[in-house]
C-alpha cells in the first residue's frame, strides 16, 4: 500500500487532474490531505490548445501549468489509476491508494488539436509546432465536426489566415439546436462575415486517408461530390474516460458516465464523488460546469470530515450556456438569467474568453504570473 502520511478520516485521492479535478483538489488542499492522481507532467487548458495550434510563439507555452505548482499541502501521484472502488485507487503500477474520500475527475477524451495526445508538455509542444508548420503552408483547410470545438477551430484559422479556404462539414443539419435562434443566425452571420464555408447535413462517406493534421492530399467524399483540401482536422469524437471502472460502482450509462445524485455523490456511495464529463449530469459537457461542480464536492467533503451533513447541491442550469469564440475579438455567447436566455455581445464573449481564453483565470490557480 502507498503511505503519503495522512490524519485519519481526511485522505482525499482526487483521480484526475482536468479542469473539475484541479478545482477540488485545490478547494481541498487547506483542509485535507490531498492526492491528485494523473500521469500528466501539466494541467492542459483546453480552451487555449486550438489558439496554441495557430499562434504558438505566443500561445503555446501558455496552455500549460505543472502541478508542481497547484498544491501547498497535498501531492501529485503521477501514474494512471487502473481501477478505483469505494475504499481507494489501485494504480497502474500496482500499488494501492487508501482514501477516505474519493473523487472521479477523469473527464473526457477528443481528437488532437483539441486536446494534447501525449503526457508529457515536452512532447505536446513538439506536435504543436509541427502541426502548425503544416497548417501554415495549406492553403485549403478541411474540419469535420461544426461543433463548439470544429467552428471555433475555424475561427481561429481565419484570424491568423484570413485568405484560407476553410469547409467545415456535419451531417448536422443545423448549428446549435436547442440555442436561442438569434444566436444560431449571429454566428452564421459571423462565419459568412469572415469566410468559412459550411456544408451541413452531409458528412464523410468515408475519412480520408490522411492522418489529421498532416499535410498532404486529401479528397474526401461528402454528400455525394468530393472535397479536396490540403489538410484537414477531426472536431468530433468525444470518448468518456472511465474504462478503468468495472463493476466498482453503479452501472455507468450507454455514455460510459456515472449516475451521481444532487450532491455529486456516485449513487449508493456518500464518501465517493465525481465531476465534470464523467458524470450523467444532464449538461453540455463545459469546463466551467466541472469548475462548479468541484465547488459542490468540496464543500461536502469538508462537511463530511467536519462531522457534518453534506448539504450542498449542484442543480444543471435549464437554459443552455456556451461561450464560443471565433478567435480573439469575435464569437457568440449565451448564458441564463432570472428571465430565461440571454445573449451576449461580441465584445462580452471577447473579454470573458476569446481575448483570455481563461489563461488568468489558470495562472492564479497555480499562483504562476499571468
């Protein structure tokens, strides 16, 4: 068994260090016995990986903060946990974390640039730099996927090339269902506004052979015709990371989540929690709803250690929330209200994420300089 020297009843092991993981694990740091359990060498803000992929002398540094730097008291276990159950984490070496509490923050995977493809900065910043060399020389740019994550991806190409040839397909079709109708028409006006040229309601009929994000030729057949383009990204493909599971727990759902109650608790287990994309809490899957969530968590195991009843609820919010940038100084924004949806202006979505892109935000987590 791992001994990390702990008071009885306030060993915390957080498995997980994504944006809900850092939360918790920071929230708890002054009042528990803290250990983080991920294989990264560095927290990856995600919001900013797509902007390291078009401006890297500027951005892509900047993405990444070592945990080294996160907490005061507790540790860094770096190594993958490769099963957790109400009473600890074994690790992928073998050995074994006892915990008193125990939170899920493994979140979620997607393709490369959205999220890095390897554990180490080093690494990550090479295929950054690369991809970027390859990006720049093409002239026809191909995303599959007009998400959040592909439309912005675009956003970010015209900023820095504006004279790109940019396609972004979907079988979708339409953006954003369920958002409020104004918004869906602003952000067609803006991407007609800066060139990017969307084909919906038809996808692949089969990927192109090229890897994504390399250069080369790329034909790809799309609703009957062929597209060629000289590089081309995929911007769909979430994958929940929680196989390590097994049967530890309550059946996961057709997603691979946990079923958690109101207080984030995984159901039939009061002293194991889990936030963010791992969860079946029935959201859009954003890194401030795990940021929220971790707040929840926190303060009912700070309830719990303290001899208390857990109180604290997370409630998903009725109206659809999205920040999405097209690159620094344009986007769409809808957050909620007393009142029902309220839409943002361009300058709002700029100076809440797409100038920052949460970078300050990150920085005073890790008390690093901004």
């Amino acid at each position: 068994m791992t001994d990390q020297g702990t008071t009885k009843g306030r060993r915390v092991a957080v498995v997980g260090g994504g944006y809900g993981g850092i939360a918790v694990a920071k929230a708890l740091d002054e009042h528990a016995d803290v250990l983080l359990i991920e294989p990264k060498d560095a927290f990856v803000n995600a919001a900013g990986s797509l902007r390291a992929l078009t401006r890297p002398e500027e951005w892509a540094d900047a993405i990444f903060f070592p945990y080294d730097s996160l907490l005061k008291r507790g540790s860094q276990i770096r190594e993958y946990a490769s099963a957790v159950d109400p009473e600890g984490v074994t690790l992928a070496s073998g050995e074994r974390v006892e915990a008193d509490y125990i939170v899920i923050a493994t979140g979620s995977g997607y393709p490369y640039p959205a999220k890095t493809r390897t554990d180490s900065t080093a690494e990550a910043l090479a295929h950054l730099k690369e991809t970027h060399a390859d990006l720049s020389g093409a002239e026809r740019v191909l995303i599959a996927g007009a998400g959040a994550v592909g439309l912005e991806l675009a956003g970010e190409i015209k900023a820095v090339w504006p004279q790109k040839r940019v396609t972004v397909v979907d079988p979708r079709a339409e953006l954003f269902t369920g958002y409020e109708e104004e918004l869906r028409a602003e952000l067609h006006r803006q991407l007609d506004r800066i060139g990017v040229e969307l084909r919906l309601g038809a996808g692949f009929e089969t990927e192109p052979d090229l890897e994504p994000g390399r250069a080369g030729t790329v034909a790809a057949a799309v609703g009957g015709e062929t597209i060629e383009a000289d590089i081309w990204f995929r911007a769909y493909g979430v994958t929940v990371n929680s196989g390590y599971l097994g049967e530890a727990f309550a059946p996961l759902d057709e997603h691979g989540r946990l079923p958690v109650t109101a207080q984030l608790n995984v159901e039939g287990h009061a002293h194991v929690y889990a936030v963010g994309d791992v969860t079946d809490v029935p959201e859009e899957k954003r890194a401030g709803f795990a940021m929220q969530h971790a707040e929840v968590v926190a303060a009912n195991i700070i309830a719990q250690a303290n001899g208390e009843e857990p109180t604290s609820e997370y409630r998903p919010s009725p109206v659809p929330v999205i920040l999405l940038p097209l690159g620094p100084d344009l986007g769409v924004g809808q957050i909620p209200s007393e009142h029902g949806p309220v839409l943002l202006s361009v300058e709002d979505v700029a100076a809440w994420k797409g100038r920052d892109l949460m970078r300050g935000r990150f920085a005073e987590i890790f008390g690093l300089p901004a």
